[in-house]
C-alpha cells in the first residue's frame, strides 16, 4: 500500500483551502478505486493572519468524522508556525512531517491542478523516473516586464550555477521518498527550493501544463520582492559574482595601467596644460561605482555565511495536529 503524503504551505488562503481539500478529495477517491493508495495531507500554516488555521481544524476534525472504518479518505495534519516564515520554510516543514513514500508539493490556490496527480502518481509506478515535475507553458496573465526578467533569471542562474532550473518550472511535484530525504539532508537556511531539487539530481519527468489564475485571495509576490528572491537563489547557488568582481577588478587595473602609460607619453611630447576634469570626475564616479557593487556583491555572500552560521531553525511550530494526537 503507498501512501501518498501532500504538502501544502498556506499563508492566508481561508478561501482556497476548502476549494483545494474538496478537489483533493475528489481526486484521491478517483485513486483510491485503481490503485493500492492512501493519502495524509500536511498543512502548514504559515503564520497566517486570517482564519486559515481554523479553516485546517475543521476540515482535519471532518475528515475524521467522515472516515469510512476509521481510514480517512484524506488524514489531514496540520502544523502552525508562531509567524510567517515565507514558503521555503513551509515546503521544509511540510517535508519533515510527511510520512508518505510519495509526496506531492503542492499551493493552496489551485494554481497546481490536483487532477494532475493521478497521472503523475502512474508516471512514477510504469516508468523510471524519481520525480514528476511540472512546468507551466504560458505566462498569460502576467506583467511583460515581469516575464523577460523572470526569463533573464532562469538563463542566468543556469549559465552560472549547478542548479539546473528549467523556465515556468513550479514547485508542484510528486517525488519517491529517497528524492525527498535527499532535499530534507541538505541543511542549509536559505533555502532555494527551485534550485535545491535541480542540485539533489534525481530522474525528472516535466509534465506542462496551462497556467491558471489562483481560486481566490491574492498572490504574495511582488515584483520587489521576487527581484531579493532572485537575487537569494543566485547568491544560493553559485559564487560567480564574486568571480566576476575580481575580473572586473583586474580589467580595471590593466586599464589604468595602460591610461598611465600613455599619460606619462603625452606629457612628455606634448607638455602638460590643466584640462580634462570632467573626464576625470566621470572615472572616478564609474570607479566608486564599480567598488560599492563589488562590495555589494561579497556582502550578499557575508551575509548568507553570517546568517547559516547562527543555526536558527528554519522555522517555529506555535501548534500542530501532533499535539492532538499524542
Ligand atoms: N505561501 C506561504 N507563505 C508565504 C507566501 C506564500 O506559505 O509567505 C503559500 C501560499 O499560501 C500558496 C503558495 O505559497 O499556497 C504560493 O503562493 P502564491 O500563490 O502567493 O504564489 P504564486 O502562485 O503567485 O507564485
Ligand atoms: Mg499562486
């Protein structure tokens, strides 16, 4: 008998959440009449200020109450976190708690259709692959502005890290559980999830599919804030802008080394009358510039080491289903 665990983080979606448990239910029913399956569903509230908690007890206490000889159609667990920690936090904790030897990530909006996982589920029984990924094929609906720079991203991180992300990849998956202990032994804090799954390796099936609009609620993204996010997953992911600050540095160098030479030329043919300061301020500005960006650039990197260095967890369970059942 498999048991098919599904992770979902959840940061205020008291609407969507009873949309995407009853579509869950109708899928896993589906399952359950061809396959040996069942299924527990982790949530974790991620510090929700809504009533998205109370939402995960009623619906957990129901499916109980609903069980058919005390088996549950789903085993719904939840867990709250004492504030938000953002859904990389939520994806691990999700991981940690699930049981399963199949698990699904998956969103609360319905932007990750659950009737694709019956076909996922059959794609990991028949063929040989560890994992089913997705990937959506449209950015309809999207800002334009957004998408070349979400498509910037994904051509850069690839050209310069061992990530492997592929463009409109989500976080919506089913992996065999030796893929999921994998990802939960990589114990870094900042977490990349995208970049964490390409890195652990594993056989990726991409299923694509068409992009849909979230149920209900509203996207947590910003263009702001999925601009640091980027920025996280390069500086995650590879050290090749800190290279580049120190080719940059030895360019500049050999620059003004030959802009020395050919001074002290001039001067010596030509004499020396005062002119050219406006040049000069323009050099200097370019330089400060170049210097403050570099330093930027190791900052990032300093403040990533200083911040995994701390060993805080990833995040702070205030509740959960556990203490229930214990
Ligand atoms: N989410 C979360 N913590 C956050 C932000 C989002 O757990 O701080 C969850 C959210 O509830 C949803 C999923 O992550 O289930 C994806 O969020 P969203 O739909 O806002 O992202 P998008 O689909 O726009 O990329
Ligand atoms: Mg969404």
């Amino acid at each position: 008998m498999d048991l098919i665990s599904v992770v979902v983080p959840c940061y205020n979606e008291e609407e969507s959440l009873p949309i995407f448990l009853e579509a869950l239910a109708g899928v896993a029913r589906g399952m359950r009449e061809r396959h040996e399956v069942s299924f527990e569903v982790v949530l974790v509230d991620d510090g929700s200020t809504d009533d998205t908690l109370k939402v995960m007890k009623r619906a957990s206490e129901q499916a109980r109450v609903d069980a058919v000889d005390s088996v549950p159609l789903l085993d719904i667990h939840w867990l709250s976190f004492s504030r938000n920690f953002g859904k990389e936090a939520g994806l691990a904790a999700g991981l940690e708690h699930a049981q399963g030897n199949y698990v699904a990530l998956m969103d609360a909006d319905m932007q990750d259709p659950p009737n694709l996982l019956p076909e996922m589920y059959e794609i990991l029984l028949t063929e040989h692959y560890d994992n089913v990924a997705t990937r959506r094929v449209n950015r309809e609906g999207e800002p334009p502005i957004r998408s070349f720079f979400a498509r910037l991203f994904y051509k850069l991180i690839n050209r310069i890290s061992k990530a492997d992300i592929v463009d409109g990849a989500r976080d919506f998956r089913l992996m065999k559980r030796p893929m999921v202990d994998a990802i939960l032994s990589l114990p870094e804090y900042n977490r990349f999830s995208k970049g964490i799954f390409g890195w652990v390796g594993f056989k990726t099936k991409w299923l694509p599919f068409v992009n849909v609009e979230r149920v209900a609620g509203e996207t947590k993204w910003s263009f702001f804030s999925l601009l640091l996010y980027s920025i996280d997953g390069i500086v995650a992911f590879s050290t090749v802008p800190l290279s580049i600050a120190s080719v940059a540095g030895l360019l500049l160098c050999l620059v003004a080394l030959a802009g020395v030479i050919f001074i002290v030329a001039k001067t010596i043919a030509f004499g020396d009358p005062v002119e050219g300061w406006p040049s000069l301020a323009c050099l200097i500005t370019l330089l400060g510039g170049i210097q403050l960006l570099c330093l930027g650039i190791m900052g990032q990197y300093l403040a990533k080491t200083y911040l995994e260095t701390k060993h805080r967890p990833l995040y702070i369970v205030k509740e959960s289903s556990d203490d229930r059942d214990r």
